[in-house]
C-alpha cells in the first residue's frame, strides 16, 4: 500500500507539473494538496476604439458611410493619415439613418435606410484604427416635430416653423427632446461608435424668429438658462453611462459670452461635454470682422485666435492648467468653396492654427463629402 501510494502521488505530481497551465493547487494543510481545475473565460471583445492624441478627422453624410463612397473615403483617410470619422445617424431633418434595437427609437427611422448595415460598417472601420463618431442633430428634428407636435414649433396660425430654408424645430424647453438625444447616443454608444457628438443644440435662429411660437417655453425664463438645463442633463447622463461626448457650436461663441438669442454659450457647453467643437469656419465671420476684409482669405489668423479667444474666457474657472483646457477643443474647419476657393495651403494653414492653439484635433466639413 505504501510503495502503491508512492507511485500514485508520484505520477500525480508528475501529471500537475505537465498540466500546470490549466489547474491551480491549494495548499489545504501540510498533509493535504487539493488540485482545482482553473476555469477558462472568454475574454470580451472591446468594441471600442481609444481616443487618439490628435483627433484627424473629415465628416461622412450617412449616404455615404451606407455606399461604395465609403470605401473610396476610407481609402482616400489612409492616405491622408486620417484617424476619425463622424458619420450622421440622424440627419438634419431628423430621421434615424439606421435599424435601431432600442424599440422606442424606431418611430424616426428612415423608410429607407442609408446605413442598412450599421454594425459591419463599425466593425470595419474599427479594423482600419478608425475612432468612430455618431453625429445627432437636437432641435432640428422635424421628424420628432411629426410624431410630437405639441412640441413642435409653431407659428400663430398653428402650421409649423420653418426656418430659412425649410427645417422644422422642436422646443428646447422639453424634457422630451433631451430624453430622447440621450436615448438615441445611448445607442449608438452601444453599437460601436466611440463618441457622440450632439448639433443643432440651441434655439432655432436663421428665419422669421419674431412668428414662432412656442409650445413650453415661455418669456418667464432665459434661452440661456433653458440650454445650462439642457447640457447639464445630457451631460450628466453621458458621464454616468460613460460616453465620450461632444457638443458643435457656433464660433462666434469662442469669442463673446453673448447667447445671441439661442441660448448658447461657451461657458455653459464646456462642463458638460469630453470636447468642444467650435464651427470657425473662417467663411462665416462677417467681412471686417477683426479687420480682415474676408475672413476666408485668412483661415489660420481666424481659426488661431478663435480658439486663443475660448481659451480666455474659460481660464478665470479652470484650474488645471490652460495647456490641458486647450485640449478639450477640437475644431470644425473649412474644407469647402465658400468666400474663397480653399486650396492645400488653405487646409494646411488651418490645422497648423489648431495645432497652434494646442487643440487636441480637427474635424474637417464639406457637406457633400469632396475632400481634395
């Protein structure tokens, strides 16, 4: 029994030796050795992409992230060393470019899909080192407007607002327009995409404003009291559900703490969001504006002091530095024909200035998607 019980302690050790790879042993006592198979885990698969150190980035209409033109782009971003893309899942006129699993979502979908298959286009672009960002456009949602009219805004014969050029609006004072910008980025967060940015995020502007009227906010309050209300919330939801966010606004609001009758400033936007994503497209400052005659001719002037400027109203609050408050801008630049025709030297001369003012990126827009 003893020269037994050797043998078999001894091919035992023998067997956890060669094993030891897939069974741990606990030491129960000084005459006992129990051996424990190790359980085996599937590791998850991370479905996201880290934010890169420079934000290199061009914007994608869901037409095209939803045909071949998103292959020729992809390519075309190799090339380039581009590392970003945003991509519309809810076009300006507010219409869900895609098949959303969130039920309550399916009611603003297109009835034809642009982006029919969103999660291989995701898992693509996450293969290519692509960071991926889903674009929401907020009060411009006429879709929304559709489905809830008693949010809508309105005009005094009760038809619907229409801006300038023909969009519908909801009313910024709803809590049902946030619920529903948080639940739409919730999402497409799951789905894939590595941040939400949120556009059209302020009071209609551009039309006949003096006829609008509106369903819930009234005089008795501030637009901009209206807006703190709303980036406080989505913003709050967003850190609690871990979300990268970003919020587009106009850039003349890097330079004056002014709302501009949209309820949009600076100061408000900046706590609530990862990153702040100034539209200073030189074309959209008024001639003479700083003493340029055309400000498009001169896009790394405007772009450089732009951003200088956000910087200087946001330093007297900020604590951490004005290197690393500079990091939290990451600029819309001008990659279109407007006020000039923009050339290489245009482009380069205006991700120097972002690099300059030490952004931590640039996103470049040109509607119809022609990057040259």
């Amino acid at each position: 029994m003893v020269g037994l019980l050797t043998m078999v302690g001894f091919g035992l050790r023998k067997m956890v030796l060669r094993s030891s790879s897939n069974v741990r042993t606990i030491e129960m006592n000084s005459s006992q050795t129990v051996i424990e198979p190790e359980i085996e885990t599937e590791q998850p698969i991370e479905i996201h992409t880290a934010i890169p150190e420079e934000v290199r980035g061009i914007y994608w209409t869901s037409q095209t992230a939803g045909s071949k033109r998103a292959d020729e782009l992809l390519s075309y971003m190799k090339l380039q060393k581009l590392n970003t893309v945003v991509i519309d899942v809810k076009t300006d006129d507010g219409q869900i470019t895609f098949l959303p699993k969130d039920q309550t979502l399916i009611p603003y979908i297109q009835k034809k899909l642009t982006i029919p298959d969103l999660d291989g286009l995701l898992i693509r672009l996450k293969n290519d080192g692509i960071y991926r960002i889903a674009r929401i456009a907020v009060m411009r949602d006429g879709m929304f407007a559709t489905v809830h009219p008693d949010i809508a805004l309105k005009t005094a014969n009760g038809n619907f607002w229409k801006d300038s050029i023909g969009s519908i609006w909801v009313d910024p004072s709803s809590p049902q327009v946030a619920e529903y910008a948080i639940s739409l980025a919730r999402e497409a967060y799951a789905r894939g995409f590595d941040e939400v940015q949120f556009d059209y995020i302020r009071f209609a502007s551009d039309g006949k404003i003096s006829t609008i009227r509106y369903p819930i906010y009234k005089n008795d309050g501030t637009k901009v009291a209206v807006m703190q209300n709303f980036f406080q919330i989505v913003g709050d939801a967003m850190k609690q559900s871990n979300i990268p966010i970003s919020f587009d606004v106009f850039g003349m609001t890097f330079w004056s703490d002014d709302d501009f009758n949209i309820g949009q400033r600076l100061q408000d936007v900046f706590p609530n969001a990862s990153f702040v994503s100034p539209m200073v497209y030189p074309s959209h400052y008024p001639n003479g504006f700083e003493g340029f005659e055309n400000p498009a001719l001169f896009p790394y002037e405007i772009v450089k002091r732009s951003l200088d400027k956000g910087t200087e109203q946001l330093l007297p609050t900020w604590t951490e530095g004005e290197s690393a408050l500079r990091k939290h801008f990451r600029p819309w630049l001008q990659a279109f024909n407007i006020g000039a025709v923009y050339t290489q030297k245009d482009i380069e001369a205006q991700i120097k200035a972002a690099r300059d003012a030490g952004a931590s990126g640039w996103i470049f827009w040109n509607a119809r998607n022609v990057y040259e």
